[in-house]
C-alpha cells in the first residue's frame, strides 16, 4: 500500500511540474508572439464579422461569392489603412499640442491643487515634476506608428483566411474523423462568432454614439483636440469597466490644460461623466441584453490578465476571448466548471440557444 501511494503522489507531483512548466510555456509564447498573436486574432475577428456580411449579399442581392469576398477585402484593407493613419495623425497632434500646452498646464497646476495643502501641493508637484511625461507621450506615438505594420499584417490574415474558407468544414471534418462530432464543432464555432459578432456591432454602435456626445461637448465648449478626445473616447469605450472611467478622466484632465478653468473643466466633467454614466447602464445594457451573460469579476479578471499578457490589445480582446472561452469549456465535461466560474449567475452557456434560434429563422 505505502508503494503504491507513493507512485500515485510521484505521479501527480510529475502531472503537476510538466503542467507548470507547460504553462510556463505558453505564457512566454504569448509575450514573446504577442504582435502576431494580436494581428491574428483582430484578423480572425474581421473574418467572423464579414463572413456573416458576405453571405447575406451573395444571397440576398445575387451577387457572386467571389466578388462580394473582394469587395469586403478591399473594403478592410481601406478601412484598416484610413483608421491607422487616423489614429496615428491624431495622436501626432496631441503629442504636438501637449508639448506646446505643457508651460501652461504648470502654471495652472497650483490653482488646481492649492485646496488640498501646502504639503499635498508639494508632493504632487514633485511627483509630475520627476515624470517624464513629455518622453512618455513621445513613446505613444512610436507605439501608434507601429498600427500601419500591424493593418497590413492584419490584412494578410484575413485575405489567406478568404481564400481558405471553402475547406473549412472539410479540415474540421477530417479532423474530427466523426461527422456528428465535426457538427458539433461548426456549432461551437458559429456560436462563438454570432456572440463576439453581436457584441462587437453593439459595443461599435455605442461607442461611436458616446464619442458624437463627447466630441459636441468639448465643440461646444470651443475647446481643441475635440476630434482626438473623441477617436479616444470611442476606442476605450470598447475596454468594460474601465474603458469609460480612463476616458473620462482624460478628457476632465485635457480640458483643464486647454482652459486652465476650473469652471469650464468641471463643466466638461460632469457632462462627459453623465454620458458615459447614462449610456453605460442604460442604451448598452439594453442593447446586448443576454449576449454576453458574464461574470463582472471575470471581465476584470480577464482585463487584467490580457492586459499584463499583450498590454492594451489584450485589453480590448479580453471579453470576446472570454466569451469563446466559456462556451468551450461548457461542451468539455472536465472543463465546465470553468465556464460556471465564468457565467454570470452560474449558468454557462454552452451557445445551443443560438443553434435552436438559427434554425427557428431558418
């Protein structure tokens, strides 16, 4: 008996380093690969979202497959190259306008924080007096520039993705060497896409709605940089949680180095802030409704995860990787407890909700 407990134990011990090791692995994969990793999965989520597009053309309007397939190409192609030189010009400017304003922003520091004490005032000037943030701004715009390289790898992606899609279904077929287990697999799948599908269309929808109001206030309010705060409005919108409060933030603090008004700043504050708040748990909430059905903590889980793992990026992919995630984990018998862990009132969704509704359309 004492034999063999101790070989079961050596054993577990041994299952345990190689999957330690294992994971050791695959976390220094991803750090190291995070530029491809990311540009493939961008492309992967394109893909997903102008398959369902192509289909409905190439039925609806009778137009050829292999047209509608160029078409949406070049249409991403376009509009991956428009949006990463936007990106990068806006950021050019608000790296120009910033160093230009920083005299300004020093001056009116004082006014802001005089409230607080003599020796509160003291420490936060030190403090943004060591940081760097001139070179800090200056590395943003490095990091922007690197977006062109990334869009045409990105577009690489998803033209090969195109031109293999009709084998699709055969590879998992093979793969499978089961046909009911392959449909099974195309139901996993479509199920996946029809969720991230939604909710990147809503979470678009939003946040191009919440960047409009945003960009009218600070117009309004006759200050500059209104179409950079509300390019940045509308990306961060798409990180949960966070996303909004870290825009909020930089708007209240760019509009305080533009007018060095407290008035004026806490104006744009409250409107920013009641946008945000307003759309947020109201238009957003009612538009996803039981999409998602994830577990708040896990979405910030997640975003911390991805976030340390591929830096911004992964912070936006974080929810549609946890989505996928979920519903994987709820077709794996030894796996669902982690799709519980990641539902939100402990109910996993395992996506044959959208199967039965496919074919109820159908």
């Amino acid at each position: 008996m004492d034999h063999s407990n101790e070989t079961v134990l050596r054993e577990r011990l041994q299952t345990g380093f190689l999957g330690l090791i294992a994971f050791s692995l695959l976390m220094f994969m991803l750090v190291q690969a995070k530029f491809i990793l990311i540009s493939l999965a961008i492309a992967i989520i394109l893909f997903s979202l102008t398959s369902d597009a192509i289909h409905a053309i190439s039925t609806r309007l009778r137009v050829p497959n292999w047209l509608a397939t160029t078409l949406a190409l070049i249409g991403i192609a376009l509009g991956l190259l428009w949006v990463s030189t936007t990106i990068v010009a806006q950021v050019n400017e608000v790296v120009f306008l910033a160093i230009s304003y920083a005299e300004r922003a020093q001056a009116a520091l004082p006014a802001l924080t005089e409230r607080l004490g003599p020796e509160a005032q003291e420490r936060i000037i030190t403090a943004l007096t060591n940081f760097n943030i001139t070179g800090w701004i200056r590395s943003l715009a490095g990091q922007a520039s690197g977006l062109l390289s990334g869009s045409v790898l990105v577009i690489l992606f998803v033209g090969f993705m195109f031109a293999e899609q009709v084998w699709f279904p055969l590879k998992i077929e093979r793969l499978a060497n089961d046909a009911d287990h392959a449909r099974q697999i195309r139901r996993i799948i479509a199920s996946i896409m029809h969720r991230v599908n939604r909710y990147l269309v809503v979470k678009t929808g939003v946040s191009a709605v919440t960047a409009a109001i945003v960009w009218l206030i600070f117009w309004t309010m006759g200050l500059e940089l209104a179409t950079a705060v509300a390019l940045l409005t509308f990306v961060l919108n798409f990180i949960p949680s966070v996303g909004s409060i870290i825009a909020t933030v930089i708007a209240v603090i760019l509009s305080f180095v533009l007018t060095g008004d407290t008035t004026a700043t806490v104006i744009v504050g409250l409107l920013c802030a009641t946008t945000q708040f307003l759309i947020g748990n109201i238009l957003d909430p009612m538009l996803l409704g039981q999409t998602l059905r994830l577990s708040s903590f896990g979405i910030i889980l997640s975003l911390a995860f991805w976030g340390a793992i591929w830096g911004v990026p992964g912070m936006f992919l974080a929810v549609p990787i946890m989505v996928a995630l979920m519903i994987i984990c709820a077709h794996i018998p030894w796996l669902r407890g982690v799709a519980v862990m990641l539902s939100r009132e402990g109910l996993p969704d395992d996506g044959e909700g959208d199967a039965q509704s496919d074919r109820m359309a159908a």
